[in-house]
C-alpha cells in the first residue's frame, strides 16, 4: 500500500509542476494586423508559434487619459477606413488596461479583454490543460 501511495504523490506532485505557471504575470500575443498578416482575425496554428508573446508588466502604457496599467490581454479590431484595393479589418492585440474597450469603443469595431495567459487569440485548448486531462485519464486507468 505505501508504494501506491507513493505513486499518487509523485504523479499529483507531476501534474502539479506541469500545470502551474511560471510566473505571477500575465502574458499576452503582441501584434497587429497592418504589418503582420499573421495577427488578422482569423488566429492561425502558425500565428500561435510565431507571433511574438509580451510580458504585460513591461508592456508600454496605452497613451490614454484614464488608462490604468496592463492588467489584461486584449483584442480590437477596426475597419481599414484608408481607401485600398483590398478594404479589410485592422486587428489589435495587446497587453491594455482592464478599461480599454472603454476607452477605444469610438475607434473600434469590436473590443475583447481577457484576463489568463495568452487568452487574445481564437479559441483553443492550452497545451498545458491538455496535458492534465490525459494525465488524470492515465492515472484513472492505473489505478
């Protein structure tokens, strides 16, 4: 019995070092859709690895009367006024302040805040909550 108990400790103590985050701040996809196609609407696979993460805490402050500090991940996005050949929406996203569609509602079409790690992209399943499922499906079949 003691080494069953042994085997939950190390697999609960695993899950548990996997699982967390490393650190106590925030992180969000840093782009824009004007010079990087990759941070149009539609948020591919390929943009996931390649567009480049920021650390809010040292993300710059949005020049805003009112804007408090980069507490949250966000995602604007805007119709290109600018007359082109291809008219198309302009996609933000960023680390703001937890008031930014507030503040940018008259400049934006749509505004989304977020407030977990990397959470201004599309939908998707984090690596990281995928492998505590199939963890605790494992240890569930083990046992």
């Amino acid at each position: 019995m003691a080494v069953l108990g042994r085997q939950v400790f190390v697999a609960t103590l695993f899950l548990i070092i996997f699982t967390l985050d490393y650190g106590t701040c925030l992180h969000c996809y840093s782009c824009s859709s004007g010079p990087d196609e990759l941070c149009d609407d539609k948020f591919s696979f390929e943009a996931h690895r390649v567009v480049q993460v920021m650390s809010c805490e040292y993300s710059p402050l949005l020049s805003k009367p009112g804007a408090g500090p980069n507490t949250h991940c966000g995602k604007s996005k805007r119709f290109d006024k600018k007359p082109s050949v291809d008219n198309k929406d302009y996609v933000f996203r960023g680390c703001v302040p937890e008031n930014y569609c507030r503040l940018v509602k008259n400049e934006v079409s749509d505004c989304e805040i977020c407030e977990t790690e990397r959470c201004n992209s599309s939908p998707t399943i984090l690596p990281s909550f995928m492998f505590l499922i199939i963890s605790l499906l494992l240890l569930k079949c083990k046992f």
